[in-house]
C-alpha cells in the first residue's frame, strides 16, 4: 500500500470513507514524519500530537457510523496566523511571547466542523511580512527540493513557507495560509503545490491575525487542484463575525475538476513580460498557452496597463494599514511585556525588543505615508492606483476574458540567506510582482505547479479569475495540472 503520507486528501478520503484505513493510522503516519523531518525543516513552531490523535478517534467513531463531514479525518497543518483555542497562536513574532487564544478563527472552527485533524501550528514569516520565510522569530524554514546536484539550503517563498514545505515534504495532507501580496500563491509556486488565493471576502478574516486589512485573505496551500477545491469548500463561510465576508453560497468547487475549457478566453497581458526575466519563466508561460490552446482555449492579447504601478502602490498601501493594525501590540495585556520607567517606555521597550526587522521596517514606511503632509501624496495616491489596477482587470472582463494567465513568480526557489536579497529588500519586494495585482483588485488567483527550470526546481503559472469565479480557475488549473503532470521532490531528509 502506498505510503500513508503521500495520499492526496481525495485518496485519503475515499480509503477512511471505504474503511480501507482508520483515522487514527493516518494521523500517527504524520505524527511520526513529523517527528522525523521537522527538525531538518523547520516547518513546525508549534506540533499537536496529542490533541490530533484525539481528534482522529472521533473521526474513526464518526466514520464507523457512517456520518464523517468532508474533511473527516484528515490531518491538516495550520499557518501561526490563525487563533487556534488553547494553542500556540504568535504570527511567528516574539511580541505574542506565549499567546494561546481562548477563542477559535473562523477558517478553523469550519474545519474542525467538517472533520479535519490539527497537526500543529506551521512557521511563516514574522506577521506574514516577507517572501522568503527568513523573517519568522523561529528561524528560517527549509524548502524540500534543492537544485540537482547541489546540497544549496534553498527558501520555500513567504510567508506561507512552513505551509509549502510542509506540505511538499509530506508532512501534513494540507495546509491553511494567507495572502496579502502573494504569500500563498508564491510559496506554493516555489515548492511544487497548489496553492489558491480566493476573491477578497471569500473567506473569514474573524481570528486570523491582521497585517493589511483590506488585502489580507486566507486559502489553502494542497499536493494537487482537487484537493485545494475540496480545502476551500471548507475555509470559505460567510460571518457575521467579518463584515467583509460576503454573503454568497459557497459552492462545490470539485465538481468543477474535470470539466473542458473548450471555447474559455484566456488573456495574456504584455505588461507582464518585464525586464530581465529569466528565460525559462517565459518558456513555462509560452508552454502554458500552447497547453490551454490544445485544450481549445481561446488566447486574446490583453493590457493591464497600470501594473507597474501596483508593486510601489502595495507597498505603501500594506505597510500604511500594518501600522495601524500592529499598535495593538503593547505589552499591556498579553504577549511579551518589557518593563519600562512609565508606560510609554514600556512600550517602546516591548515593540523595539518584541519586532523584527523587517516589520519594524514596514511600520515604520506605514506610519510615515499614513503622516500629516505625506497622507495626500502617499496614501491616497496609493488607493486612487489601486481603483485603476481594478479597473484594467474589470476592462478585460468586461472584453469577454474568462481568465488571465500569468507566470506565477519573476523565478525559482532561491537560497537561503541569499547576500542580494538580504542587501536590498526591494530586491525581495520584487518577488511580488506577479502577484500584488491580485490583491489590489481583490480577485481570485491560482498558483499551479507546471515544469521544472534548468537546476530541476519547480516553476508555477499563475490563473487570475473574475470575483467569485474560483470554479473557473479550478477547472483551468486542472487543465494545466493534467498536462504537466505532478511535482516532488526527491527525499533528501
């Protein structure tokens, strides 16, 4: 039988549902790996084994009487960002030193209510900010695949990196993260998964620590497109808890695998041929469109005409809101406490002590565009750029365009402590630059693993979709999945 860990959430499914294995085996076949690999990787802060082996056992009662919900039984891999109840829960931030929430998110009250089984809390960058998984208070996260050849530690992408790993190195059956700019779509690009970023308000942002408010939207990283349509039937939910949530059905995502694109428009913008990118990023695109042409897909040349504007826009509009949302961490009720003379001093001695560098970085750009006589220039020009970003998506649309597709990231996998990247942040900001558009728009966005580059590394393509319509990305994802076949690395660990 093949080995527990490698079966797909659909394999798994169908085995638990036919009694062919029990709950409590597949979550102990984690629990082992976990074990095992966690310490090569880094993918883990916080490991649940207790509580998931309870949670297995009844599911395997649930499952003998014939009534497990669609997760029943699954093991799963939850990113630090969501409040989980009794359990660890810190953003990977040394200023939420011991924070264990008394309240449970959304996204994994759904889950647990529909049978999944938590695993533990994954690893990511400090508050989601940062596109390599170096910024995270526990240490950078190990990406599973190297380049052929070299024994290079090379980085998962951010900040859902302990997701991607994780679910790459077989040691969860799926994972939760988040996107703000790219930190689901990237990492998933990076490590050979799926990984899906749902239209903004899709799904609950209620427990889920905020970094930028009206970007922020949570999905889930899995082996292959099937398994992230069955992940999302579960994440997205309504709440009266969001007033951002919106109240739309959630559909049934799977059934949309399998189905033709045959006579879809899909949209290539030119602005997306940027400067100095890599060959084999351009040929992975070129290989792409001939996919969905044989398919018989539609191409159409499109222009999203403002894109060059969105990287410098997003990174004044997500820092702005970071910085507002982020003063809640003060040391006065919970997390780390550092003493000071008076209370602003305990303060500053909490923040300074508490963040990284790289939010402090973010706060500190936050405050400055969010200050008097640099709101106007800044901010608001910011947000009056995000209105036309929308607006060129709107326009292609509107032309008839069913989905548009895009290189999922400007390259592969790269090392960890990489010297340019760590000399020039905007040098790692760049790595967002398939992929902010999306947010700023609030759209849906798919990232689908589709070859390999020269050193052997997985490279995604990126679907965009129009609001709502992540059944249409499923179904071109799949489309593109059954072309280029799956991905895995070579155990190494």
């Amino acid at each position: 039988m093949t080995e527990l860990t490698r079966l797909t959430i659909a394999e798994a499914r169908e085995k638990l549902r036919g009694k062919e294995i029990t709950a409590s085996e597949l979550t102990e076949a984690y629990v082992s790996a976990i074990e095992q690999a966690n310490p090569t990787f880094n993918a883990y802060v916080a490991t649940t084994p207790e509580k998931a082996r309870d949670m297995a056992k009844a599911s395997d009662a649930k499952l003998a009487k014939g009534e497990g919900g669609a997760l029943e039984g699954i093991p799963l891999g939850i990113k630090d960002l969501f409040a989980t109840e009794g359990v660890h829960t810190q953003a990977c931030s040394h200023v939420l030193d011991g924070f264990k929430p008394r309240y449970e998110s959304t996204v994994t009250a759904n889950l647990w209510t529909d049978g999944a089984v938590m695993l533990g809390k994954l690893n990511m960058d400090e508050f989601a900010m940062g596109s390599s998984n170096e910024t995270s208070h526990y240490g950078a996260v190990i990406n599973p695949w190297r380049a052929s050849g070299s024994n290079k530690q090379l980085v998962p992408g951010g900040s859902s990196g302990g997701s991607a790993a994780a679910v790459s190195a077989f040691l969860c059956a799926g994972a939760t993260a988040t996107d703000t700019g790219g930190s689901i779509r990237q990492p998933a690009a990076f490590t050979g998964t799926v990984g899906i970023k749902p239209t903004y308000g899709r799904v609950s942002r209620w427990g889920t620590v905020a970094f930028a408010s009206s970007l922020d939207q949570a999905g889930p990283i899995a082996r292959d497109v099937r398994d992230a349509a069955i992940l999302l039937k579960s994440m997205a939910s309504v709440d009266a808890k969001d007033t951002t949530s919106v109240d739309q059905p959630v559909p049934d995502y799977e059934a949309a695998i399998g189905k033709s694109v045959k006579g879809m428009k899909i949209g290539i913008p030119r602005e997306y041929r940027v400067d100095g990118m890599p060959e084999d990023i351009e040929k992975l695109w070129q290989q792409g469109i001939a996919w969905l042409k044989d398919a018989g897909a539609e191409i159409v040349d499109i222009s999203l005409p403002h894109t060059k504007y969105a990287l410098p826009a997003y990174y004044i509009v997500a820092p702005a809101e970071a910085s507002s949302n982020l003063a809640r961490y003060d040391g006065v009720r919970y997390g780390l406490r550092v003493p000071g003379k008076d209370i602003i001093e305990m303060y500053e001695n909490t923040r300074a002590a508490g963040f990284g560098r790289e939010v402090k970085r973010r706060i500190m750009i936050g405050t400055y565009v969010l200050s008097a006589g640099y709101y106007d220039a800044y901010y608001l020009q910011a947000q009056k750029v995000r209105t036309l970003i929308k607006r060129d998506f709107e326009l292609a649309f509107a032309a008839g365009v069913d989905v548009i597709l895009t290189p999922a990231t400007p390259s592969a996998a790269f090392g960890v402590a990489d010297e340019d990247m760590a000399a020039d942040p905007v040098k790692m900001y760049l790595n967002d630059i398939f992929t902010v558009t999306v947010n700023m728009a609030g759209l849906p966005g798919i990232a689908v693993p589709a070859g390999l580059d020269g050193n052997g590394l997985p490279l995604g393509l990126q679907l965009i979709g129009r609001p709502f319509d992540e059944e249409t990305l499923f179904q071109t994802a799949h489309v593109i999945e059954q072309t280029a076949g799956r991905f895995q690395p070579e155990k190494w660990w």
